[in-house]
C-alpha cells in the first residue's frame, strides 16, 4: 500500500465513494465538430462541486428544530447594528456572536428570509456543523457557497471560466486535489466577486466555530471578501470563541452584535418561544390551563435566554409516558443550565444499568461510537459498525434520544454542545478502553462490512464502459457507504495498530482491491 488517496475533510480516504466527484469528465465532444460540449462540461461541474445544497441544510435544521417561528428573532431586523451593517455602505461584515443554545443558527435562518423576502440582497449560506465531515472544513464552505450560485443561475458558470477550464483539465479530479483550496479562493476573489451578477450577493456563513479545519483559511476568505472594492456584505455567526475573536478585533469595517450584550432583546424571543411551545405542547398533551401555565412558568424561569434548553425540554414532555403531567416534575428533574441537563439525561441512561445491564452497555456502546465517526451516519451504517439488527439500534437510540435523535435515517446529535459534554465530561464513561480502542472497534467491523459486501461488478453493468448517469441505484452498498470512505481515517486515528491489524489491511487489499476502483 503505497499511500492512500487524498480526498477531502477530516484525515485521510482511501475512496472516493458514490457516483459524485471523481473521475467524471472525458472530454465531452458534441457531434461531428470536436468542440467541447460547454453544457454538458456545465452540468458535471455543478455535480462534482455539490458535496451539500445549503437549501436543503436549511429546510432541515428548521424542520429538526421545530420550525421557525418569526417572534424569535424579529427582534435584531431593527437592532441599530444590524440597521447600520443594513444600510451603511462602509459596514459590509456583520458578526453575530454568542453563547451555545442562544439560538444563533435560528437567527441566521430567519435573516436569510428577511433578506429573500425584500429581494434586497441574494443570500449565499452555508451552515457549519463540526460532527459532519462535510460541514465542517473551509473547503465545503467555499464549494457550497459556489454551488449554491451557480445552481440558482446555471448559464453563470460562463462567469468562472478558469474555475471550469481547471475542473475540464483535472478530469474531474479537481475536488481530490490538495490545492482545492487556492482554486475555489482564487475563483471568488479574481473571477465573481468583480461581475456585476454579484454585486447583490451577501455571504452567510453559520457556526464558524464549528470549521474545524482550516479556521483560519476561513476567517481571511471571510475579511478578504468584505474588503473587495465590490461591495459585498457579509454575515458570520459563532460562539465566542478567541481565535475568531482576535482577528475580527483589527478589521475596521466589522459590526458586531454579542446576544450577551443583547439579553432583554434575547429573553423576550426566548419568551416568546416558550408560549408558543407551551401551546403547541398543551394541544399535544390534554393540560389544564393551570398545568399549561405552571409549565410556562417553570420553562420562563429557568431558561436563562437558553433556546436550545427550552427545546430539549419540551422534547422530554412530548415524550412523557401518558400517565406522566408536567406538574409533578420537580426542578432537580431538568435542570437548568444545559451541562446540568445532559449530564441527568445521561444519569437517567446509566439508572437501568443493573436491571437492564445490556440495554445500558449497548447505549454507551452508540453513543461511543457517534461520538467517534467524522460524519453523521445512517442507520444502516451505524447497524454495520456496530454489527447489530435494525430493530436493536432503533430502540436503543430511542433510549438516548435526550442526546441523538434521528432524522430521515440518519443519527444527528440533538445539537453540537452534547456532543461536546460526552467528550468533555463522560468521555471516561462511554469510551472505557479509550478512543483509540473505538477507532479500532469502528476499523474492524468496517472491514468486516466492506469484505462481506464488496464484490466485482457491483451493480451488475456487465460493460465497464456505462456512464455514470445510467448507473442503477444499488442499496447493497448503502450499509459500505462510511466505510468505503472512512476505514483508513480510523485505523489511522486508532495510533499504533495491533499486529492482528497489520495482518489483516493486506489480505483486504489483495482480496477486494479492485472491487473498490
């Protein structure tokens, strides 16, 4: 095995999965002439560049947060910085700071629709997420935001013609490429941001925080951008975090809005949630008008201007067994304060630990690895690494899902700062060998998945010839998917590997090698 490939995000792939970026152009001629088909070379270079659609990572996270309620975040449509970033031609950077489960994602969703209600200016978003791979690097920031562009205005991929003749001569390969990075930095800087198609463009970008690659590519994009002779606004949002904040401190044409410095404006949205809530949660729940108000009530007081706590809770009373009201529940029951929230949520998963040993062992055993993967996984791939039946795993998230919860087949953590808690606080908990053993575990039962599925001809083509297009879907692989990309990443992360390890990446290779390219 002389190296492994390349690819993007988090370590090392060895494959390039699916039927997305690689290896997709042939140089497309159109009939007779020999000219290179510049729409077909169009088409196949919005595929290849789609790693997300931020549209659809939009529509999400408001469908998995309960929907968008506008009294939530009205409030900053007539902040005076935000009317000053709005309107003052020399403040062209916005940044929107703050604490976890201040509701900061919420807010940028809802100024993206202010913004596309008054067709005043055109939103380019992306929405970070640390635990998704392809979320949270620099790289998918600008190839998302590049996407969104050109999908909304297909013939504009005539305005990046060195962008396009680069991916023409890498053969598709482009996005494989180490120096993906310039060439997508490059085409923003010296090719859109000078065209007039651009000039009503402002560029959102969520959860900075949570890039944790290349922050600092980032961060420079971001302030090169809003300094351009073309006035481009712009519009950040992340925590307070101190590599963010010592680099927005010297840039003189930022506004910055801090949700600490904004509480009564803050406190009033939370309110204004949790009537809603408490409405929508009474309807479910059959309350008295007296049950409903001392919920209000308790939620008021102890969401500390917390979105995220007051969402988590009412999650747990939707789930409540019938016979349960939320008049019984005593304080101690949710805490205040999320750390207090997951760490009882967590408690109340180890209190079954001597009746049900197995149930338990087999929640800590998800939530190791979920804590672990690169990338949010779906049930069928967490079913593979885990060497466990459907049936098993769904009952057992449900048994988590104060902390995970599963949206459309895939496991996401209920939000970044419980992923944050397990590693932080119960790491000693849910990773007893430590996280090199559950690097290895994932490892194993990977290769595991892929030698028991992988096999020559894999979607029956018979012709090795066939176009990508024509490929039939093939949900065998659906199980392969995360272990096809991601096997090398944790026998890697997994440190010094076992001899038994060592023995086994060479009979793989030799036996299934091929099977993969």
């Amino acid at each position: 095995m002389a190296s492994h490939v390349a690819n993007h995000g988090p370590g090392s792939q060895f494959f390039h999965g699916g039927t997305g970026n690689q290896n997709i152009v042939q140089h497309i001629l159109s009939g007779e002439t020999g000219k290179p088909n510049t729409s077909a070379i169009n088409r196949k270079l919005l595929s290849a560049l789609r790693r997300t659609d931020p549209r659809d990572d939009k529509l999400r996270i408001e469908r998995t947060k309960g929907g968008l309620l506008r009294d939530s975040y009205r409030w900053i449509l007539d902040d005076d910085d935000f009317v000053r970033w709005r309107y003052d031609p020399e403040r062209r950077l916005l940044w929107i700071r703050g604490d976890p489960g201040k509701g900061k994602t919420m807010l940028m969703c809802g100024i993206i629709d202010e913004l596309n209600r008054y067709e005043e200016y055109k939103p380019l978003y992306f929405f970070c997420q640390a635990t998704n791979s392809d979320l949270n690097n620099a790289t998918s920031v600008l190839r998302g935001l590049l996407y969104s562009f050109l999908a909304q205005h297909p013939e504009s991929c005539d305005l990046v013609p060195s962008f396009r003749q680069r991916f023409k001569h890498s053969q598709g390969n482009l996005f494989a490429d180490t120096n993906v990075w310039d060439a997508l930095n490059s085409t923003f800087k010296n090719e859109l941001l000078h065209h007039e198609a651009f000039k009503d463009v402002v560029i959102i970008i969520d959860a900075m925080d949570e890039c944790t690659h290349d922050l600092k590519e980032l961060l420079e994009f971001v302030i090169g951008v809003s300094s351009h002779l073309n006035p481009i606004k712009v519009i950040v949002s992340s925590r307070i975090w101190l590599q963010v904040e010592e680099r927005m401190r010297d840039v003189p044409h930022v506004t910055s809005i801090s949700l600490e410095d904004n509480r009564p404006a803050v406190s009033k949205a939370v309110t204004n949630y949790i009537r809603a809530k408490t409405e929508q949660l009474a309807s479910q729940r059959n309350y008295t008008i007296q049950q409903k108000e001392e919920m209000r009530s308790y939620l008021t007081t102890n969401a500390h201007h917390t979105f995220l706590w007051v969402a988590l809770v009412i999650e747990q009373l939707e789930h409540r067994r019938d016979g349960d009201h939320a008049t019984t529940m005593r304080p101690q029951d949710l805490p205040p304060g999320l750390g207090p929230f997951f760490q009882r949520m967590f408690d109340q998963i180890l209190e079954d630990e001597e009746d049900y040993p197995k149930d338990v062992e087999l929640c800590i055993q998800v939530l190791s690895v979920t804590s672990t993967v690169y990338r949010p996984v779906t049930l069928v791939e967490l079913e593979s690494l885990m060497q466990l039946p459907h049936e098993s795993l769904e009952e057992t998230i449900m048994l988590c899902r104060s902390i995970l919860t599963v949206d459309r087949g895939t496991v996401y953590f209920v939000h970044q700062s419980a992923k944050d808690f397990l590693l932080q606080h119960q790491q000693h908990r849910i990773m007893l060998n430590g996280l090199a053993q559950v690097h290895h575990s994932i490892f194993r039962s990977a290769l595991y998945t892929m030698s028991s599925i992988l096999r020559r001809d894999m979607y029956d083509l018979k012709f090795p010839g066939a176009p990508v297009p024509e490929t039939p879907p093939n949900q065998n692989l659906a199980p392969a998917t995360y272990s096809c990309l991601h096997w090398v990443d944790h026998l890697l992360d997994g440190g010094p590997t076992a001899q038994q390890l060592q023995k086994c990446v060479p009979r793989f290779l030799k036996l299934h090698y091929l099977h993969c390219i």
